[in-house]
C-alpha cells in the first residue's frame, strides 16, 4: 500500500499526494505544534525549516487547539497593523485548508491526564503540554516545535523532537 505523502504546491499550500509511480516511499509522521505550524504562514526564522520538514512528511497531525493558537498569532499581527485585513482573511483560509489534508487530535481523558503528568513534572504552559500529549497519542514518528522547553519535554517523554531553532 502507498502512503500518502504531503507536499508543498507553488501556492505553497500542503497537497496531499499519492502516485509514485510504483516506488517505495517510507512513511514520516509529523506532528507540529502551532508555534512551529505558524512559521508555515508567518515568514520567520525557521520557516524554511518548517516547509522543508513539510515536503517530506507522509501524514501531519496536529492537535485541536493548533488553529485557535495560529488565529491567535494572526489576529495579533493584523491588531499591530503588521498584516492587512485582506492578508489575514487569505492567512486564515489557507490555514484551514492546509488543516483539512491533516489529522486532528482531540483532547480526550487519556490525553488530559498526559498533559496533567508533564505539567507536574515540566515548566510547560498548558497548551504546550497539551500539544507534547495529542502527539503521543498519534503514531507521531517527529514532534516538530519551536519552543525549547516543549523539545525538553517532548524528548523526555519519548518522543522523537525536531527543534525550529529562532
């Protein structure tokens, strides 16, 4: 069986692909948190880095509370007049088609209890811990962040840690 593969179009939006010719192809999953994911809309330090990991992934996952976090980031830069409105409108669109090709992990009991365990055992926010557990909870191959003491924890809990250095 083929897997599916993401790849970044020229309009820079993550296509979902599947023909290859009859080639192997080994399959990455990648999980982003928003402050990596938001480096993909926002141009910043690293974010070739995140289109690079992009193109290579074969599934994406993120977790339900990564496209409030980037709106978030969004309205933010649209308040400080650093975005148009019509950019924003255009930012925003393109974020949630880009969700549309990934898988969303939602936040159960299982995942409320990991995120309560790093929280007493890691200085993390709790989102940050909430993003460190919906990535456990998916077959997550790489954990893709921007925030050190997310990577810290990540990696303590087993995961596998891509680091967007900024």
């Amino acid at each position: 069986m083929e897997a599916a593969r993401f790849e970044v179009s020229p309009s820079r939006r993550i296509a979902q692909q599947g023909d290859f010719g009859g080639k192997a192809e080994v399959t990455l999953n990648v999980f982003f948190d928003s402050s990596a994911l938001a480096k993909r809309y926002i141009e910043e330090k690293g974010s070739d880095r995140v289109q690079a990991i992009l193109s290579s992934a074969s599934a994406l996952a993120v977790s339900i509370i990564c496209v409030p976090e980037i709106v978030s980031a969004l309205c933010r830069r649209r308040r400080e007049r650093k975005l148009s409105t019509e950019d924003y409108q255009k930012t925003k669109a393109l974020v949630l088609s880009d969700i549309d090709d990934a898988t969303v992990i939602g936040i159960t009991e299982e995942v409320t209890a990991r995120a309560v365990a790093l929280l007493e055992r890691f200085p993390l926010r709790s989102a940050d811990a909430l993003h460190v557990a919906c990535a456990s909870e998916w077959s997550t191959d790489v954990f893709v962040s921007a925030d050190d003491r997310q990577c810290t924890a990540a990696k303590a809990h087993g995961l596998r840690v891509e680091p967007i250095r900024v």
